[in-house]
C-alpha cells in the first residue's frame, strides 16, 4: 500500500468544493471537514490550499459569501454555489469523467 495521503490534481480541489456547495451551503472548515470524511480521510484539505481555491471561485463568480454563524456559535463566511457555478460544476464533472475513462484505460493496457 503506498505511504502518505496523494496529492490533488491540479484544478481538482475547485470540483470538489463546487460539488460540496452543491449539497448546502457550508463554512471553509466544514468544506474541508465534508471532503475528507467522504473521502474516508485520504483527502486532507489544509487552510493553505481551501481558502485561496475559495476566493478564487468567488471571484470567477462560481460561489459567493456571506457572514453567517457556525455549528460553534462563532462567526464564519458561509460560502454557496452560484447559477454560473453550477453551470460550471456540471462542465467540470463531465470533464473529469473522461479524464477517469482515460487514464483507466491506459490503467488497464498493462
């Protein structure tokens, strides 16, 4: 079995935040908290990389913040997808389904 955690592929964290906010609205930390446990925690989003890949979509339009409260009483930005993110999270799912496909099939040659 291979040691460590993989790395994300490059534009992959920004598909899987817009499929999470695709659920419900949540917080960064919960975002984060989402992915890793449906992941059975082999993806571990740090801060370094989830909130620069939020400010990015917010500012392409994909998703917006508000303030709002967390599960722990604190204040926090609640992100949500947008119109044009869900339009976008629809085009990067049939991008990355063919990606798989591929990759497979070379996968399987051997």
């Amino acid at each position: 079995m291979p040691k460590g955690k993989p790395d994300l592929l490059h534009g992959t964290l920004e598909l899987l935040i817009l499929k999470t906010l695709a659920l419900q609205p949540l917080h960064g930390w919960g975002i984060a908290k989402h992915i890793g446990h449906l992941s059975q925690e082999v993806l571990e989003i740090g801060q370094g990389s989830l909130y620069p890949a939020l400010y990015r979509l917010e500012d392409r339009g994909w998703i917006r913040a508000e303030w709002g409260v967390a599960e722990t009483g604190r204040r926090a930005k609640v992100y949500e997808l947008t119109k044009k993110g869900a339009k976008q999270l629809a085009s990067e799912e049939a991008h990355w389904e063919a990606f798989s496909v591929a990759v497979n099939r070379v996968l399987g040659s051997a």
